[in-house]
C-alpha cells in the first residue's frame, strides 16, 4: 500500500491527496536476465501497438518479463527496436541493458477504451495523456467546503477500499478550489486488464453486468437512432439542393426564353443574385435577387459593361 499528502487543504493547483497502487510490481533490476530471442512476429507485434496482457502471459512463458509501477520490462537478446511511439507517445523503451521497457499506454489500450464506453453512463469520463495513457475519472463538485472535505474523506476511503479483480491499476484522490468551486476526483489509472471488459466495468461501476450489458445496448440503439435521424436530414439537405438547382434551371430558362440569358449567379445568404445581360446590341446588365421562395423578382441595379469583362463579374452585396 501507498499513502501519500494527506493534508485537507484544497489550493488552486490539482494535488493528490491519497494514491493507491493494486498487484504485484517487480524491484528493479540493473542486469539483463536473459539471452532468448523474440520472434520476428513478436517484435512486429510490440512496435505495431497490439500488446496486451495477455500477449505478455505467453511471452514471459520463454523470456522474463518484470512488471512495474510504470511498464513492464522484457529481458533477453532483442533486437533494436524500430519504432517508440505507439498511440503518438513515446512508450517503448530500449535500456542499455538491452531490455525492453513498454510503458502501460501502449497495453491493452482496445480493452481500456472498452471500459471507458461501459462506465461511461456511470458518471465515469475517459481521459488520456503521454503519462497516464487512458484513464477513467469521476468529478465530484461542490462549493461548500465543508461538503467538499467530506467527499474527500468518503473518497479516500474508497480509495483503501478499492479492489477489482483482474485490474493492475493505480488510484488515487486529487483536487483544487478554483473561483470558490471544490472539485474532487477519483481516477483510476489501469494499467493491466487480466480479465474481460465487462466483467472489470461492472465492478468499477458498482452494477450487474446484466445491467451493464442492458445500458450498452440502449446506448447502441440511441446512437443507432441519432445516426439514422442525421442521415435522414443529409438526404433533406441533398433534395433541397437537388430542388433548388431544378428552379434555378426553370428561373434561367425563363430569362433565357424572354430574350435574355443568366451568365453568373452569386449566394448571399438567402438572397440570389443573378446576372442577366439582354440580348441587344449594346449589352446591358441587370442584377435581380430572388428570395428563399424564388419569387418576387426585384431589379436592384444595372450597369453597362464592356464585353470582357463579363465573367469577371461579382454580384453586388446589398
């Protein structure tokens, strides 16, 4: 167990008022424990990100794998690692030993996201940093201090009192007041996942995974419905480009029937304003605007231009 800054002022810089780490973590070791090689596919495995708990359980079944507070360690004769960055942090570590360092945001990171989305409707938000990789948060607030010191003292306990089964993780406490406002976290940082998602999620959340597993489902059928009511307003906003576009046509046609022919056509908000030079000798320009209906035709101006410059023409913002 791991206790540290108990005190119960609250400043405006975020502090730790308890931690906690949960299983078994190595000492370190200064030598290279071993000479086994890993496998091409094993190397390629690592660098593409796809490490988890369970690829380090066979792999330490042939090279000694030491588990710490903030990676786990691969001994043996390896190769030089191409690649340290997984997730856009730099987690992947080669010693002088020769040893592997892989830090915990490069573990598990599909399981870890799957719990972040089942604790979700449980007040829990996910969070993620180059230190921390993914973790799970839960705000309390209040702006009463005495209320806030007693969520503090509740926390902590919950803190000593934590335990999931199949979760190597660090938890901790922290907070600040800001403006006269308390915020007071419980995070939990996982760094192991030894047991399946929702079976973890249902013990952070403090429900049946039957309930877990009914949230989600509603969850997927209410994002099921918003997708199918944002596709049903894109194919809206399709047809009504598709209508507007046809009565653009019918309005040009007209023009061009009347002896007078649309050249250019600009959009100002709501207003359209089109060009229209007449079909005589002297070209003439007239600018008309239509409202969003595409009626009540107003002329709004009109200029006589010479005939190069008429694709250069900008309608009017009036």
């Amino acid at each position: 167990m791991e206790l540290q800054l108990t005190t119960a002022e609250f400043t405006r810089d975020n502090q730790v008022f308890s931690n906690k780490y949960f299983g078994n973590f190595a000492t370190p070791k200064k030598l290279n424990r071993s000479n086994k090689h890993l496998s091409t596919a094993e190397v390629e495995a690592i660098e593409a990100g796809e490490v988890t708990s369970q690829f380090i359980s066979e792999l330490s079944k042939k090279l000694p794998v030491f588990t710490y507070k903030t990676c786990i360690t691969i001994h043996g004769n390896l190769p030089e690692i191409q690649r340290q960055y997984v997730g856009c942090y730099k987690n992947l570590i080669q010693n002088k030993n020769g040893s592997l360092e892989v830090r915990y945001s490069a573990i598990d990171n599909k399981l870890k996201k799957d719990i972040a989305r089942y604790i979700a409707p449980y007040g829990w938000s996910r969070k993620e940093d180059s230190t921390r990789g993914i973790y799970f948060e839960k705000c309390n607030r209040t702006s009463n201090k005495a209320e806030a010191l007693s969520i503090l003292d509740t926390l902590k306990q919950e803190v000593e009192n934590f335990k999931v089964d199949g979760l190597l993780a660090k938890v901790y406490v922290n907070g600040y007041v800001y403006f006269g406002m308390y915020y007071i976290f419980f995070t939990i940082c996982p760094l192991l996942i030894k047991r399946d998602a929702v079976g973890i999620a249902s013990d952070i959340a403090n429900v049946t995974t039957e309930q877990l597993k009914a949230d989600e489902e509603a969850r997927q059928q209410a994002e099921q419905q918003r997708n199918a009511e944002a596709e049903a307003a894109r194919l809206k906003r399709e047809q009504d480009n598709q209508l507007r576009k046809q009565r653009e046509a019918e309005e040009r046609q007209k023009l061009v029937s009347s002896g007078k022919f649309a050249i250019a056509t600009n959009y100002d908000n709501k207003r359209i304003y089109v060009r229209v030079v007449c079909s005589s000798v002297k070209p003439t320009e007239y600018y008309f605007y239509y409202d969003n209906k595409f009626n009540n035709l107003k002329v709004i101006g009109s200029h006589t231009p010479e005939p190069f410059c008429f694709n250069r023409f900008k309608a009017p913002r009036h």
